[in-house]
C-alpha cells in the first residue's frame, strides 16, 4: 500500500512539474532544492541583524525586534518561493535582498528618519509599480534605456555598500579620532573571531564548499559564543555569542502588515517618489540579471536567447517586493543563488518548493538565530559584496541574453560619458552612505556629459525623466529652505 501511495505521489509531481519532459527527476530535484536553500540561508541570520542594527551604537535602539523579522523573513522566503515554483515551474528561489534591506535601513530609517512603517510603505508602493509594468510589458522596454556600463556600476557600488556595512558592523572600520573612519582595534575578541569567520568563508569558497556562507556563520557564532560565555560575557560582544534562555519560540508575526504610506508626508513629496524610484531601480535590474543569469544554465533560454515567458516570474518577483514590504521583511527578490540547484541538475518548479519550504522551520529557533553577533555575519556580507563587484567582468548581454560581440566584459572608462557615470555611482554609494544618491549623481553625469558632448538625442527619454526627478531631489533641501509650502 506504501508502494502504491509512492507512486501515486510520484505521478501526481510528474505530472504537476513535468520531471522527464525537463531531463531531471524528483530525487534530483529535491536535492537541488536543499543544496539552493543551503547557499541563501544566509539570509536567515543576516536580514534581522540588518533590520534591528544589531550591535550598531545609537541606532540599536529604533531597530525592528530581531525575532519578529526573523519571522516574517521565513514567511516571505518561503511563500513566494513556493509560488514561484508552482506557477512557473522553474528552479528560482526568493528571500528579501541584500542591498534593498541596507537601503530600508540605512537610508531611509537611519539617514532620513523615517519610520519603519512608512519606509516599508515605500516598498510596497515601488512592488506595485514593479507589478504594473510587468502586466503592461513595459519592464522590459524599460532595461534597454539605462546604458549597461551604469547597470553593472549600480551592481557594484552596492556590493562595496553592503561590504562597508559588514566592515563596520563587525568593528573593523569604525570612526576615527581626526579622521572620519579608521582601522578598529584588532586585537580584540570580536575583531579575532571576525576575521577567523572571513579565512574560513574564504577558504570554503575557494574550495568551492556549498553552502560557505552558512557554514562560516555557524562555526564562527560557535567560536564567538565559547569565547564569550568562557569569559563571562565581557569581551565586547555587542549582540549575540551567548546561549539563549529558550531553543524554541512561537514566531511572533506582528510585523505583517505594520506598514503606511506616511513617507510621502514625513519627507517632501518629491524626494518620497525618488525615493521610491531608487528602490524600484535596485530591484529593477537585479531580477533580470538574475532571471537570465540563472536561466542560461538551466536551459530555460531559446535559441535567440530569450527566456520564454518571462512574465511569470517577473510577475511573481514583483508581487514579492510588495510582500516583503507589507511583511516589513524589505523587498523580496529573486536570488542568484539559485544558480546552485541549477548546478546541480535542478530543473522545474520542484526545486524552489522545496527549497522553500525549508525557510518555515526555522521561523521557530529564533532563540537560537539570536545567538549569531554581527562578527559571524560580517564575513558573509564581505563575500556577498565580492560577488556583486564581480558584475566588473560579467561579459555584456543585452535583456534577453544575447551576448552583444561589441565588448566582451567591464565597464568602458574610455568613454568619458559612461565611465564617468559609473565611476560616481560607484564611489557615491558607499561614501554617502546611500544607494540613492549614487544612482542619482550617476544618472545626473551621464545625462550632462552626453549633452555637453552634443549627443543629447543618444539619451533615451526615460533617463533623461529619471534625471529629472533625482534633480529635483537633490535639490529639495534648497527648495524647502526658499519656500515655505513645499
């Protein structure tokens, strides 16, 4: 009887997600769920630390609870996982995004002083214009218009963005005495157990070890809690590395729904919209790159290289974001890492059902999540930054994947428009602290210098409204300073 309710189960999944017809099978599928859930899980442990300031002085204190979204970030990870598998029967796993979780944070709450509630309403606002021109096919028309030298710059300044983030995080950059950052200490415990975490996260990444990520957050809050709890919890932990009271807990959903739209009175009208606008970019172009990036291996690209049906997935990355919002877990995107279970001969829809299913165990070990400190997650932000400053030598393709033979890789500095674009989004995000402002200055040069080049009918419409709106942005300190109504 067993037997026959294997294979009746077997039938059911073939028929539901089409194993032979895709050159995979079940067994294989479900392994490459588990070995994509191992790669992203990272973010299990690193999102809440993001969200909360975990171990951040002077701003620990207007964090979101650390248990609270750790639970919604399970929720969003694997519901809309989930969906994506089942509705586009393809091997792409989603969980709220590094990068748009710093720009939540430490732009909008931190820097602009928002609350949570109204910037979480920020995201929910660019999901649903995400939404909107998927249905309306317009997302597509839209990646042609902004140069692919700035695409990759914006890739880049937010992976030396979220690398700064773990620097400081972890107390190896901190604020210098005369000057404005300096080297940290580095002969303390936290410093020491930091850089144990980054040798063996880059070991096991050198070595090609799945899952490097999370295996070096374990071991390192292993060393980081012996070190602690043997010293009596004062040896400069500022969060985490101490055995927690409780291993299990209820998940506490109270941040699902805790979001208004509030931003668009607590700053100027203006700069809420670009606000807005800066996320939609950073979510934008992600989710293409990631779409293809993933599909070429997988198969799932036409001869023209093109992904058949591609509004499937960018419809449900797109309601992602307004759930990772409406959850306050921040924007929701599809991952990279799904280009592991891929590795792996992970073909269908299967694979992302499995893999998100595994996110709702832990919504319940949120004691145990606690115990990681800032120091075992800074390594994995170090290393995810690399990753995305890799888009340096990604070979050039257009939207739908086909390579483009004019350049075969890196940005093209030798053109004075471009390169001077990229070079300030670059240095602009970290150095201001603000995703926003890079893309903004990157925009703002490429626009000018085409003009003054007197290439202005080179610019696409859609660049030239986007600087538009970042001008005005940038300008809206001035303007309220002049005018009182604004």
């Amino acid at each position: 009887m067993a037997d026959t309710a294997a294979r009746r189960e077997s039938g059911f999944l073939e028929r539901r997600f089409r194993f032979r017809q895709n050159e995979t099978t079940l067994a294989r599928d479900t392994v490459a769920g588990v070995t994509t859930f191992v790669v992203m899980s990272y973010i299990i442990f690193v999102n809440p630390q993001i969200l909360s300031f975990a171990g951040i002085e002077g701003l620990s204190e207007i964090g979101l609870p650390f248990n609270q979204v750790l639970a919604v970030t399970c929720l969003v990870a694997g519901v809309m996982t989930i969906v994506m598998g089942l509705y586009t029967n393809r091997a792409y796993a989603i969980a709220p995004g590094l990068g748009l979780n710093a720009v939540v944070a430490f732009s909008l709450v931190a820097g602009e002083g928002l609350s949570f509630p109204a910037a979480m309403g920020l995201v929910v606002v660019e999901g649903i214009a995400v939404t909107i021109l998927v249905l309306s096919g317009m997302r597509e028309r839209i990646m042609d218009a902004i140069p692919l030298d700035l695409k990759k710059a914006i890739a880049i300044g937010i992976g030396l963005f979220i690398a700064f983030i773990g620097l400081t995080s972890a107390g190896i950059v901190v604020r210098g005495e005369g000057t404005i950052v300096d080297l940290g200490r580095l002969t303390t415990w936290p410093i020491f157990v930091t850089f144990f975490g980054l040798v063996l996260t880059i070991a096991l990444r050198a070595r090609g070890v799945r899952g490097d990520l999370l295996i070096g957050i374990v071991a390192t809050t292993v060393l980081a809690t012996i070190i602690n709890e043997a010293a009596g919890n004062d040896v400069g932990f500022t969060a985490g590395a101490s055995w927690p009271g409780d291993v299990y807990e209820t998940p506490d959903l109270g941040l699902v729904g805790e979001f208004n739209f509030d931003a668009f009175t607590e700053l100027a009208f203006v700069s809420a919209v670009v606000w807005a606008f800066s996320l939609f970019l950073a979510d934008f172009f992600d989710t293409m790159g990631t779409l293809v990036g993933v599909g070429k291996p997988a198969g799932y690209l036409d001869e023209e290289g093109r992904l058949p049906e591609i509004r499937k997935p960018l419809l449900v990355d797109s309601l992602a974001a307004v759930a990772g919002g409406a959850a306050s877990s921040s924007s929701a995107t599809t991952y990279i890492e799904s280009a592991s279970g891929v590795s792996v001969g992970g073909r269908t829809g299967w694979v992302a059902v499995v893999c998100g299913a595994l996110f709702f165990p832990f919504m319940f070990f949120a004691p145990i999540i606690g115990m990681v400190p800032p120091q075992a997650t800074a390594p994995a932000l170090i290393l995810v930054g690399y990753l995305m400053m890799t888009a340096l030598t990604e070979a050039e393709e257009d939207a739908e994947g086909r390579q483009d033979g004019r350049k075969l890789a890196g940005i093209d500095f030798t053109d004075f428009a471009v390169g001077l674009a990229a070079a300030l989004t670059i240095m602009f995000m970290p150095f201001t602290f603000s995703i926003t402002d890079g893309i903004g200055i990157g925009f703002l040069a490429f626009v000018l210098a085409r003009a003054a080049q007197g290439r202005a009918r080179d610019v696409h419409p859609f660049m030239w409204i986007a600087s538009s709106a970042f001008l005005l942005y940038f300008l809206v300190p001035f303007l309220q300073d002049t005018f009182d109504w604004i």
